[in-house]
C-alpha cells in the first residue's frame, strides 16, 4: 500500500484552493498587511508563480495560527562569524521552539522555477533540508543572490523559497535589523500584532 506524505495532501488542497482564491481577484497579487510593534510593513505575495508556499502563509493568516508570530533574528553584517557568505535578513514566525499552531512541512519551490529572486524586500520561507519550511519566514535587506537556486548560502544549492516582496515598510524591517542582538537573536522580540489580507 502507497503511504502519500501529508505535505503532498495539503499541496493538492492548496492548489485546487489557489485557483479559486485567483479567480475571484481582479490582480493575481495577493495584498497582506502586517502590523507590527514598530510599524506596518504591507507586501504583495505571488500565487501563480510559488502557489504551494503562497497558500501555506495564507492558511497561517487565515486560520489565526500567527497570533504568537514574532520577529526572533537578525542576521546582518557583523554577526556572521561561521559564515563565508554573508546576508542581510530578519526572521520570524513562531519561533524555533515545535509550536502548537505549525503546520506539516511544504515542498520546496526553488527560484530557478518560480522565477521569484532574492531581491531587496523579497519575503521567503526558512528552513533546514529542502521541504522542511513550515512556518518561518524571512524578509531580504538589499539584494540577496546567494539565497537564489545555485546559491553557496545553503551547501545543498537548493536555495531557499521565495513568495513575495515587501511594498512599504523597509522602513520597519531596517529598524528591526539594528535593534540589539545576542549573536543573531534579538535581545527583545518585536511582536507581530496582526497579518492579514488587504
């Protein structure tokens, strides 16, 4: 007998899900606004290109499993000491601790499909392997290729899946990357009061 892994029920539902969410749109950009303690960061998020990762942040949105959502880690310039190639993100979500309200593991869409890069703003999903993105996410400060398809950030080239971009509120996201950090976690979380869909 055929055990078909949980991932791949969820992306079927995701999909057929999709479809509908785009065709009642007039654009196929989803419009999501987060409100954070520092500000309001609002981001488009790209459905027909990285559908799995797209519907997997909007079944966290929508079924309120990011109340406890917070940003946790900055990773900037000089706090990279173990790392040849250095980045610029900050990363949140619900924390590294297994969470109540995460869900199972998605699929990985690489860049090199989905054609979504590392650019400035762009907003992607953390993970360990490939397929193990869940809940965590992070947003590029300046243009980050190394997280791309090929890139040497992560030693297994896979990169990591990008879904989105920041429209305003870099502003925010700046702030949060110089606050004070212990190594690359924040010495105080900025809280994430809400995520929604505009």
């Amino acid at each position: 007998m055929m055990i078909i892994p949980q991932f791949s029920i969820r992306n079927l539902l995701f999909s057929h899900l999709l479809l509908l969410t785009i065709c009642c749109q007039s654009e196929s950009n989803i419009k999501v606004v987060m409100e954070t303690e520092l500000g309001t960061i609002n981001m488009d998020l790209y459905p027909e290109k990285a559908p799995v990762t797209v519907f997997n942040f909007l079944e966290y949105l929508d079924e309120h499993r990011y109340e406890d959502a917070h940003f946790y880690r900055v990773v900037h310039l000089k706090n990279q000491p173990d790392n040849d190639i250095l980045i610029e993100v900050i990363q949140g979500g619900l924390g590294f601790d297994k969470h109540p309200m995460e869900l199972a593991p998605i699929e990985h869409e690489i860049t090199e499909k989905t054609g979504i890069i590392h650019e400035n703003g762009t907003i992607s999903m953390a993970r360990l392997e490939p397929g193990t993105a869940s809940s965590e996410f992070f947003i590029c400060i300046n243009d980050q290729p190394e997280l791309d398809f090929g890139g040497r950030r992560n030693p297994d080239g896979q990169g990591f899946a990008a879904f989105g971009k920041v429209t305003s509120g870099m502003n925010v996201v700046k702030k949060i990357q110089v606050m004070p950090v212990n190594g690359q976690l924040l010495e105080k979380i900025v809280k994430i009061i809400s995520i929604k869909r505009i």
